[in-house]
C-alpha cells in the first residue's frame, strides 16, 4: 500500500531577493511493505519506509542561458521492524541523501 502527498509550485516562487526559483517541488510517501523476515514476499528484505523527497530547480542566464541547477533532498525513514540488524538498514532507510544536478535544456 502506497499512501502519497505531492506539493508542486509551478509558478516563480522569490525564496530570496536576489533569485527566482522556476520550480518548487516537494513529495512524501508512505510504503508498507511485507514484513523483511518473509523472503517469499519480500526478496530484497526491505523494511516498510516513509520518504520525503524535495527539489528546487533555477534556471541560469545571460552567458549560461539553457542551463539550469537543481538541488534534489532525499530522506528514507523506516517504518517497519528492522529487527536490530544492520542488514536491513543499511542503504536501504535511515538515510539522507543530497544532489546537486546541472541540466543543459535545448
């Protein structure tokens, strides 16, 4: 079962007075998954996870015209019983992640 919230400002949004985000976007989820000890169901023993995902996007001009930046945070929190053992953890939940992405658009 997947449960989801989306925000998306399309619009420019000032964050600051000096720049113009083109885009403003944030999302969170929720996804319940079979239980990490029952292999038959979950084969890749992930545990159950709630993430949160948020982006800001600016568009650059005069002499970088067509490029734009974007900044992507990505946060995994579990929500369901890891049992104690790093197995199920690691890189999997309980982890932040951050992106600093260049986009050429033409």
């Amino acid at each position: 079962m997947i449960k989801s919230i989306v925000l998306r400002l399309r619009e420019k949004q000032p964050l600051t007075s000096r720049a113009a985000w083109a885009d403003v976007r944030g999302r969170t989820s929720h996804y319940y998954l079979p239980d990490v000890r029952a292999f038959r169901l979950n084969k890749y023993g992930m545990p159950s996870y709630s993430q949160l995902n948020a982006s800001l996007s600016y568009p650059f001009r005069g002499w970088a015209k067509g490029l734009r930046g974007q900044l992507l945070y990505l946060y995994k929190a579990s929500l369901g019983d890891t049992y104690g053992e790093a197995r199920y953890v690691v890189n999997k939940v309980d982890m932040h992640q951050l992106n600093l992405i260049v986009n050429y658009d033409f």
